[in-house]
C-alpha cells in the first residue's frame, strides 16, 4: 500500500515540476498567441495525434464552453477530406510533443496554401511544426512521470495547462461572465450553480411579510401560512428592516410571546441577496449561516425568497 502511495506521489511531484517549469517558460509569445485567437474571425481549429490528440479534443471543449468557437479536427482525418472543415478565417492551435508527427504534414501544407495561421505548442523549438508555425509556444524539458517507458504523462499534462491558460485569458480579454457561460452550459451541477436568484425566488405575491407593529399571533400564521419557515419585518416604506424564523418563535415561546410584536422578537440586518446572486453564492450563504431560507432585495425591498429546497430541486451543490 504504501509503494502505491509513493509512487502516486512521485508522479504528482514530477507533474507539478513541469507545470513550475511551464510557469516560468511562458513569454511574449504567448500573449501574441492570445492576440491571435481573438482576431480569429473564424474558428479555433485544435489538432494533435495520439495523448497530443486527447489533449487537443480537452482543449477545444474548454474554448467552445467558455465563448471561442472550435473544433478538434484529427490530422488524418484531415487528409481524408475533413480539411474541408477548416476555413480561412480560422486559427489552427496543433499540438505534438516532437513536433515531427507525419499525420500533422498534410494540414500544415494546407494552412500554407491558405495562409491560416498556426499556433504550435511543442517541445521542440527547431522542429518542423515550430518552423511552420506563426507562433510556437515551447513546453520546457522535463521528466515523464512514467520513467519506464517515458510515455507521454508531464508533456500532456503541460499541453493542457497551456490550452487552460490561452482559454482563460481568451476568456477574459473577451469579457465572457458568469452569464455568458451559463447560456452555453445549461446542464449539469454547474450550470445551475450560475443561475441567478431572480431564476429560483418565489415572487412578490408568495413573500411572507409583516410589520414590525404585527402581533405576534398573527406573525406565526404568516410564518406558517408561508412555508418557508419565517416572516420578513418591512417599514413603512417596504424596506426589509428584519426577519423572524421558526428558530425565533422557539427561542420567544412563552406565556407572554401573545403581547409582543414582531418588533419585540425580530431579528435585526438579516442575510440577504441581490436578484442577481449567483445561486451558488446564494446556496453558500445559506449553508455558512445555516438558515434555510434568504430574502432577495433589490433597493433595500424584498423582491422575491428562495428556500435551500429551491436550490437542491435545480441541482445547485
């Protein structure tokens, strides 16, 4: 057991090393190469064969969900008619740890003929992909974790990070948000993490409200009429001044709870959230305050109310 622990250890230590290397090797040109993909009027092509191939179809998914239309196009495929698929108005990104591989040959020619350009990222600064490139992003020297037989393990590791890296700052210099992402990722844990509030509250006519004159009697049919376990305590000008949860009429409950207003039992500046909140945020709050239920304001008014059951139901972790 604790070979294997070893071993995993070695690997992860070797990898973070290329990764450090990786850091410190990057340059000018990779902001060039940033400059590039954005002017693309086209698509962003990702191309490699073999762990470079796997490592490009990652590459292109994480550019298409983050706002860069592409594609991975398989260089011998492309020899066999799916060069069709690549235009003019793209940018080719081709990875090979060499930058010898044969199958890249025939898609280097034709990004000539057109004059497309080429990102390469390699780790052979002289090599024929680095010389056919535009631009060529060079992986430093480091050891494969995989000793043995040196199988492609650091390199591909590296040749994600750079593609992770140029998609960010893609990303960034393009002003892709939260909102943008979710229109393109609706589906699946994260993307219902970057709803908004406004997408999950219950509306104005389903919120649980009372004055902080109300009688205490009539706050507890509210809180139970509700259903979300508390009553939001508004001012005269509709301002949320407080709120009263099931956890308050406990702490209250006595013989005299019947002569007191909500004012008297009210709890003062509650937890709150603006309609735009991401409902990841909003499940967060809830979760560190350990409340079940946050009033959504917008100018200081309640505007809506989302309970933690509203979030779990959508698939908010």
């Amino acid at each position: 057991m604790t070979r294997h622990l070893d071993t995993a250890q070695e690997v992860i230590e070797l990898e973070i090393a290329g990764l450090e290397a990786l850091k410190d090797a990057l340059d000018a040109r990779f902001s060039e190469a940033v400059d590039l993909l954005k002017s693309a009027k086209g698509r962003i092509v990702v191309t490699g064969v073999g762990k470079s191939g796997h490592a490009a179809r990652k590459i292109a998914a994480t550019f298409a969900s983050t706002g860069s239309p592409a594609l991975f196009v398989h260089p011998s495929e492309a020899s066999h008619g799916d060069l069709g698929m690549i235009s003019k108005d793209d940018v080719i990104l081709a990875l090979s740890k060499s930058g010898e591989t044969n199958e890249l040959s025939d898609l280097l020619a034709y990004a000539a003929r057109f004059s497309i350009p080429v990102i390469a990222v390699t780790g052979k600064a002289g090599s024929t992909l680095a010389r056919a490139a535009k631009l060529a992003i060079i992986l430093p020297i480091a050891k494969e974790a995989c000793g043995e037989t040196r199988a492609p393990t650091t390199s591909v590791v590296m040749m994600v990070a750079a593609g992770d890296a140029l998609a960010v700052a893609l990303l960034r210099e393009r002003g892709f948000t939260a909102d943008d992402f979710h229109g393109i990722h609706p589906g699946g844990n994260l993307g219902a993490a970057l709803r908004r509030a406004a997408d999950l509250m219950h509306g104005p006519e389903q919120l649980p409200l009372a004055r902080p004159t109300t009688p205490m009697p009539d706050v507890v049919k509210i809180v139970t009429a509700g259903n979300f376990g508390c009553a939001g305590i508004v001012d005269g000008s509709g301002a949320l001044v407080g709120i009263i949860t099931d956890g308050d009429l406990r702490r209250h409950f006595g013989a005299d709870l019947s002569e007191k207003t909500a004012a008297d039992v009210m709890t003062t500046a509650p937890r709150t959230a603006p309609p735009e909140a991401l409902a990841g945020d909003v499940l967060a709050v809830m979760s560190r305050e350990k409340i079940t239920a946050l009033f959504v304001v917008k100018d200081a008014k309640p505007v809506g109310i989302v309970h933690v059951h509203d979030c779990l139901s959508t698939g908010v972790l």
